[in-house]
C-alpha cells in the first residue's frame, strides 16, 4: 500500500478540470431561453427521467469535452427554490457587457447591478438575476475559450478552505486578493489561468463563518483519472480540516459512471467523476 504522503501527491497529478455546475431551477424552458437568448449559451444536451421525476437540461458556451457547463435540475412540480445566502454567482465573461446586459433588461431580466468598474478594482463588472433569482456576474474581457468562467461560493475560513481546495482536490491558489474598504477577501482557485478556463472563487466576509445553504444550488463536479484514489485522499484531508465524503467511489447504478462525492468544511459539495466514463456518457469515447 501506497504511504499517505504519497497518496496525498494524486490530486496534483490528476488530470483534472472543471466539468459543470448542478443547480435547481423551476421551469426549465424559462431559464434555458434566458441562458441562450441573453447570455448567448448553447443548449448541449437534454434528459427526462421520467421514473426519477426530474429532468437535465445542459448549457454552456462549448462542447462538454472541453469547456464548462451548466447542468440545470427540474424537479416535476417544484416550480421555487430557496437560493440561500452562501452561493454567491456564477460568472460570464463577455466582450461587450453593454450590449449583453440590454440585452438580459430588454428581455425582462432583472439588473442589479449596472456596468462598470468593481468596487476597490478595475475590471468592469454588472451583476444580473437569472430567472429564478441565480446571480450572474457579468465580466467586460478579451475573447477567451470559457466565457462561464466563475462559481462563486461563500466560505467561513478562506485559509481552511484554501487548503482544502489544495490539498484534496488538486487545485492551485492563482490569485488572492483582500479588499478591506469592503470587509473581504476573495481566492481564485482552479487548474489553469482564470482567463482561460472556469475557476471557483471562495469569497470570505470579514466576520462571518456561517450561510445558509438552501436547497437551490447542488455542486460542482471535475473530472478524474481515477475516482478510487481520489476518495483516497479526500478522506485524509477531511480528517484534517473537516468536511466528509458523501458517496464511497464507485459505479452509479444504471448509469455507470463512476463518481465520488464530498462536502467541503463549509458543506459545499463536489462531484470527482471518472473521466473516460463522462466522455462515454457523451459518446465521445
Ligand atoms: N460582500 C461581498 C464580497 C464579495 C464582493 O464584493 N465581490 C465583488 C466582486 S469580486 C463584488 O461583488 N462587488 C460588487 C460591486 O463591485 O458592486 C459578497 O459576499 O458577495
């Protein structure tokens, strides 16, 4: 058997990237006309499970082998979520935030925040509401190969949840930044260059170590070389800086796949998912 401080070296090699984002919605239509008549998104796939009761709608701005994506949930008859106070948005990056967020108010979307530079920065920023109140950070930037290129999420401890992100799921810090005008500190964390491809922001307000969930937004996954080794180390870094793995690696029935799934130490969850079993769920392996 492998030493522990071996074990814990996987994540790191790992091949590893962000796949997509899995929330709730209540009317699937609703938001998959507003994600591609406003944010320009391609509706990449759909699934009705008629004996689970729910539906899947995916959308994103490419194909699901090399960029991020949005997985939507419908549940049969649940039309209203509560989105809680610690999901914070996910973020689309846009060439032209003018153009993009007249067209979200020329649609009936709700702005709430107008275009122009973040408070305590520069970068040029608009915050729009999707249909069932989901935040959208709207970033003004250069052409780049993943405009959905943030999920943010509130955490209690940025440091814990630094070493978290680090240590189990292989990801790197790429950028820190504290604001203290505005009590807060944000940590881009991901696989590459946040310009490039999506990064989870962990956002800590000065002073506040508990949000609520509500039961809107589900997880993230990432991909995996090798789900089993994977849990390996989550469940020494869980040990460590809290948090708990949610389902053991292995197949899930029916489907195949293989995942394993954790919450993190604020209980924010993600999914690893075997990579060559996610291509052959797309029929792309
Ligand atoms: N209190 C904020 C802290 C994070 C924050 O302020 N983030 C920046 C973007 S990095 C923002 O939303 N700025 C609002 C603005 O510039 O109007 C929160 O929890 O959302």
């Amino acid at each position: 058997m492998a030493s522990s401080e071996n074990v814990l070296e996987w994540p790191q090699k790992d091949k590893r990237r962000f796949l997509h984002a899995v929330y709730r919605v209540g009317d699937l239509d609703r938001t998959i006309k507003f994600y591609t008549e406003c944010f320009g998104m391609k509706l990449l796939r759909k699934r009705d499970v008629p004996e689970e009761k729910y539906a899947n709608a995916f959308l994103g701005f490419g194909p699901e082998d090399t960029n991020f994506a949005v997985e939507l949930t419908y549940n049969y008859g649940v039309d209203k979520y509560d989105i809680g106070t610690g999901f914070g948005h996910f973020a689309i990056a846009t060439e032209d935030i003018t153009k993009l967020v007249e067209t979200v108010r020329a649609s009936g979307g709700k702005v709430a925040r107008e275009p122009g530079p973040v408070k305590g920065g520069t970068t040029v920023i608009a915050f729009v509401d999707d249909p069932d109140g989901y935040k959208f950070e709207i970033i003004q930037r250069g052409p780049t190969p993943e405009p959905l290129c943030q999920v943010m999420l509130r955490v209690g401890d940025l440091e814990r949840s630094i070493q978290f992100y680090q240590k189990a799921c292989g990801m790197k810090l790429l950028r820190k930044k504290d604001v203290p005008d505005y009590k807060y500190t944000i940590a881009m964390m991901g696989y590459a260059d946040e310009h490039e491809t999506t990064v989870l922001e962990l956002t800590y307000n000065y002073g506040v170590t508990e949000y609520t969930k509500g039961n809107a937004y589900a997880q993230v996954a990432i991909s995996t070389e090798d789900v089993y080794k994977s849990a390996e180390v989550v469940d020494i870094v869980t040990k460590e800086l809290g948090g708990k793995i949610t389902r053991q690696p292995g197949p899930i029935p029916g489907l195949n796949t293989k995942i394993t799934s954790f919450l993190d130490p604020d209980g924010w969850k993600t999914v690893l998912v075997d990579h060559v079993d996610f291509l052959k769920e797309l029929g792309k392996a």
